[in-house]
C-alpha cells in the first residue's frame, strides 16, 4: 500500500523538517513501530527525511514500512508505504519511482 497525504498550513515557504518529526508522525500512525534507519529522500524537485520501520498489525502479521516527509511550499507530503516484511525490498522500488515522479507546483496569480 502506498498512501500520500498533502498538508497545506499556508504560506508559500515549505517548512524546514525535523527528525523528531519524523519520528513523532511514525509512533503515531504505526502501533509498535521500532525504527530501523532514517535517511534523506527524494523528489522531482525536493528532498526530505526518510525512515524504515517494522511493525506487526494484529500481533501475526510482520510487516515493513516507509514513511517520508517532504516539505512543499505551505506544508508537507507525506508518503507511505506498507508491505509485508518479506516484500519490503522488492515494493521499495515502486515506492522509490512514485517519490521521484512527484513534483509540486503552486499557482501563482498575476
């Protein structure tokens, strides 16, 4: 699965990340989430924070995710990804050409 969410706080500066950052968006949306590695990671036309953690949903299933954050002009895009663990670096791929196809762009009026 891969999910992406657009956060908009306004404005037209993207806002500097944190890794604390990351950090917190993960223990929240991933019960039992223990962190793996944290690196950069890119877009089109940006680059942001990364990790990789392991986690098991329903105490039987292990599965892997990735989740990045990638300021953007006013806010953040956050990107996702969750697979079973054995699939993680074969879906990791994907994932990598969904993040360099991502590009955005603010309408400027004249």
């Amino acid at each position: 699965m891969i999910r992406l969410k657009v956060s908009n706080n306004g404005g037209d500066q993207p806002p500097k990340l944190r890794p604390e950052e990351l950090r917190e968006t993960v223990a929240q949306e991933i019960f039992d989430a223990k962190i793996i590695e944290e690196f950069s990671c890119f877009t089109s036309g940006s680059s942001g924070l990364a990790l990789d953690c392991d986690h098991v949903v329903k105490g039987q299933f292990a599965m892997s995710s990735r989740v990045a954050l990638v300021p953007i002009p006013g806010g953040l895009a956050q990107f996702n990804l969750t697979s079973p663990k054995d699939q993680f670096v074969k879906r990791q791929i994907d994932f990598s050409r969904f993040l360099n196809s991502f590009r955005s762009e603010t309408d400027k009026q004249q």
